[in-house]
C-alpha cells in the first residue's frame, strides 16, 4: 500500500484543526489523541478542510477538493497531504470555505456520496466561487449524465 495517498489531521483546541469533510480512506491510524493519518487509494476524491486561528481570532480557512495521486500521473503538492493531489477545488476564506459546504450538503441531500460526483462540477464551483459569481447547483439528471459518461469512458 506505498501507492496511497496520507493526509495527517490534527486537532488543536481552538488553535488547529485538520479534517476529511468527505471521502473513503483505506486506513487510519492514530497517533496520539489530536493526530491520525487518514490513507486514500490512488483517484479517490476527498474534501480536506483546514481551520488556524490564533489570539485574534481565525487566520486560515481552506478546503480542498482532491483526488488522490495516482503513480506515473501529475499531481500538486498540498501541506498535511503526501505526495499531493490533483486538485479540483481549492478555495480559502470562510465565507467562502462555508458556501461550499453548504454545497456539499445539498449534494449529500439527493442521497449522493459527494466522491461520486463529476469532478467537472467540483471545478464549476471553483471557478464560479472564485470570481464571487454563484454556482448552479447539482441535480440528479447531471449525476446520471455523469455516470453514463464515466460508464462509457472507462
């Protein structure tokens, strides 16, 4: 199993915490009671969220969307994650940060695993969350569409 991916997650009250919004890990293991790390298989998609804050008040809010490398495939360096990941969405700021969550929600709501859906719709809501524009939402006719077309590809 040297081919997966590991995301370490911590949690440090009120200071840090790193976890999985989504996703199905092939492993845990835990360190200790405010550290695991979490192993993907290669091309699993997950949602990784990240929270800092300091004296002042929260410093960093990001989550990214990935799929998990894959050998002999091109992927993208991302702190806590090794090797990396292809990245279909990463976007920082909370209000942001909880606009997609908010989405990931309501795919949960048509009773779909959000690693099943298209990777194309996690790059619209990048994209679209980006330039502060609104994104459509998924429905279940683009689910199926997807699913045909994965179906074909593969």
């Amino acid at each position: 199993m040297n081919d997966v991916t590991t995301v370490e997650l911590l949690w440090l009250d009120k200071r840090i915490e790193n976890r999985i919004r989504f996703g199905h890990p092939v492993s845990e293991r835990i360190l200790d009671r405010g550290r695991r790390v979490l192993s993907f298989a290669p091309g699993s998609i997950f949602a990784f969220v990240r929270w800092t804050s300091n004296d002042f008040g929260t410093v960093l809010s990001r989550v990214d969307i990935l799929r998990a490398a894959t050998p002999g495939q091109r992927y993208s360096t991302i702190p806590w994650i090794s090797p990396g990941g292809d990245i279909l969405l990463r976007l920082s700021g909370w209000p942001k940060v909880e606009r997609v969550l908010q989405l990931i929600d309501a795919v949960e709501a048509l009773n779909i695993d959000p690693v099943d859906v298209a990777p194309d719709y996690w790059h619209h809501i990048h994209n679209r969350l980006s330039v502060n524009e609104t994104p459509r939402p998924y429905t279940r006719s683009r689910h199926g569409a997807w699913l045909r077309r994965r179906r074909i590809a593969s």
